[in-house]
C-alpha cells in the first residue's frame, strides 16, 4: 500500500527540532505516511511561492507544525495560503505539550489545533478530521 505524501510547514526560527521529530516519526517501519517535502527557507518571493505550490501540489496533505511563534511565521501562513488555493487538505499539530501553540495567520478560525499524539497522527494523515 503506497504511503501517504506530506509537506511539513512549520517555523524554520523556532521550531525546527520539531520538524526532526516528525521525520524521525516517519521513519517508523509502521508509518502510514513519508515526507515528500518540507518548507522552504528562502525569502518570499513569486520564485518561493511558484517553488512552494509546486511542492504542495505534489503531496496528499500538508502537516502544519504549530509552536509559540507560528502566528509570526510569514512562510506558515503562505503555505497554508498555497494549500487552501490549491485545495490540498492541512491539519495544524500542537508542537509543544505545556506550551502555548498559536495558530498561523491564514488559517481559519475553525482549523483546530490537534494534540501530537502517534494515535492522532495516523488519524489526522488518513484524512479524520
């Protein structure tokens, strides 16, 4: 059975162990996902964005790994931008478990932020939400 594709958003200046664990997670020989991409640390420009809804574009769903700065993170929020266009689903993480976890800018006010948990990131990538 072929594996779910994914993009991980998430903020390259505060939460990038974040996006190591969920590599690590992908790893796992029972993972029903891999990572075909992640965000792309770059100035914001039309060559990111075209680059960015390329990479969207290429993958079933796209994780959005929100920590205490995410509401700040300019390319969160343009992926997530990207994502809504194209019509590509996302779901927002809790990155942090005893910390505040915001939410990005562009997403809507109805996205909840689920808890990081194996069980809810098998459901959340299978598309339950």
């Amino acid at each position: 059975m072929a594996k779910t594709k994914v993009f991980i958003s998430f903020d390259y200046d505060h939460d990038e162990i974040l996006k190591d664990f969920l590599v690590g997670q992908a790893k796992n020989p029972d993972s029903p996902f891999e990572l075909a991409d992640w965000s792309i640390k770059e100035a914001i420009d039309v060559r990111w964005k075209d680059k960015a809804r390329q990479r969207i574009n290429a993958v079933d769903v796209v994780a959005v790994i929100c920590g205490e700065h995410t509401d700040t993170a300019t390319g969160v929020s343009a992926e997530i931008s990207i994502a809504q266009s194209e019509e590509v689903p996302y779901f927002l993480l809790r990155g942090y478990s005893g910390k505040i976890c915001v939410k990005p800018k562009a997403a809507k006010s109805a996205d909840q932020i689920y808890n990081w948990t194996w069980d809810n990131l098998q459901v959340l990538i299978g598309g339950g939400r």
